[in-house]
C-alpha cells in the first residue's frame, strides 16, 4: 500500500515515526532515500542500528516519545506510522509532531488497528458459555461481549490502547490541518478472520514461541488469496490506512 503513494523514494527525507527494528526504514533506505528513524524503545534502535550497519545503507535513528519529537519544523517530505499510534498515550500530540516536522504538502502515511466491524468475533459470541470457555482465551470469554473482551486482550498483551474509526480519524486528521487524500481499509474478510481467530483461541500466543510461527506461516498461506480475491478493499477489516497531506 505504502509503495502505491510511494514509487520513487530516492532523495526523498523520510520519518519512519515508530520505526521498532527499523524494517520499513531499512526497506527504504536501500531504495537510497534519506531515512530517519525514531521509537520509545532503545532495544528497538539499538538492533536498527545494528542491522542497518549489517546492509550498509544509511540511515539515522533517534530515541524519542512521538509526542515530543527534537527534530526541525517542516523537515521531512513523508512521515510513515505503520501500526504505532494505536499504543501512543497522547495520540492527539503526536499526530501534531508528525504534522510539525512535515514539509508543507508533505505527506503522512498512517496505519492504524480499526474498530469498525469486526468479523468473526461476532458469531463466537453466539456460541453457548461452556464453549467459549474452552476454546477461548479466559479474558475474552469472561467479557460480557466479545468485542469487549478482544478489546481487553489486545490491551493486555499487545499495548493497544485503542481502535480507530475511520471516519472519526480522517476527521481528527483535518482538523489538525490535514487533508485526506486516501482511506482504505485492509486485512479485510480472510485476512481479518485470521487475526481475530488467532488472538482469540485459547493456548496460542501470537507475539511468541510456537504462536509466533503459527501465525507466520497461515499469514504467508492465507496471502495469496488475500491478493487474488482483492481482499484489500473498501470493505471494513481490522486494518485502517490513511495517506494525508500537510496544508
């Protein structure tokens, strides 16, 4: 989605805003753009630098709250946020940052967790109670709602402090001095099945070990039907992309 907006990145400076261990950073340095990385984490930075010093290509990175951000005013030509505001305490001040250090007309690329439907989460809450409490994880089956309960979960176990709408996001967006040039949504249908499922279902754990694998592996056999069904689209899934210009 990113290389749609984003075909020719040489000579363009860019911020990757949350940039963890610096993948989409270096995906783009190596495209000979000028990258400049920041994140909360020194773990993070520290193996960015580290793996950008392994590839040999350049790139700059910088220990830093997205709320507070030491870098100049309109510096920057794109700024990219892939699945970082969503765990940011102050949301509001760092999409102000991300607008700051823009260029004017420069461009902000932002992906976020949505919350605008959810997709199998709805017919598992259909199931009987005894059901739910063996095959789902205990803070999402105690919840009253399902949709409650992933809520819970995802702030437990992965920092998500909230999920956006699309409409609500474009609007805050404008009204910080954005215009809107794109919103689409993704993981949709498949896609969003699988993540929900696999966040839901008791005894696999994503972010580690055997659920780590798990999930890569049905992630790489799910993705061609993902593309050959057109399963990015309009239709609302977990994912949510913004492309916004600086006015």
């Amino acid at each position: 989605m990113l290389l749609d907006w984003l075909k020719e990145p040489q000579g363009l400076k860019i911020l990757d805003a949350g940039c963890g261990e610096g993948i989409y950073t270096l995906f783009l340095a190596q495209r000979e753009a000028s990258l400049t990385g920041i994140d909360l984490s020194y773990k993070y930075v520290a193996i960015a630098r580290e793996l950008t010093k392994s590839l040999s290509v350049k790139a700059d990175y910088l220990v830093c709250d997205l709320a507070h951000v030491p870098l100049p005013e309109g510096y920057f030509d794109w700024v990219i946020c892939n699945s970082v505001l969503e765990h940011v305490d102050k949301d509001v001040s760092a999409l102000q940052e991300m607008r700051r250090v823009l260029k004017p007309q420069g461009t902000l690329f932002l992906t976020v967790d949505c919350g605008d439907r959810l997709l199998i989460v709805n017919f598992l809450d259909r199931l009987p109670r005894w059901c739910k409490k063996v095959l789902l994880k205990k803070d999402i089956s105690s919840a009253s709602r399902m949709e409650d309960g992933l809520r819970i979960h995802l702030a437990k176990g992965y920092g998500v402090l909230r999920r956006y709408r699309g409409e609500e996001l474009a609007g805050r967006l404008e009204s910080l001095g954005f215009k809107v040039l794109e919103e689409k949504y993704y993981l949709t249908r498949l896609g969003g099945m699988l993540f929900e499922l696999l966040h839901c279902i008791r005894g696999i754990d994503i972010s580690t070990g055997f659920g780590r694998l798990l999930f890569n592996l049905l992630s790489l056999s799910v993705a061609p039907l993902l593309i050959i069904s057109g399963d990015i689209s309009s239709s609302p899934g977990p994912g949510l992309e913004l492309v916004a210009a600086k006015v």
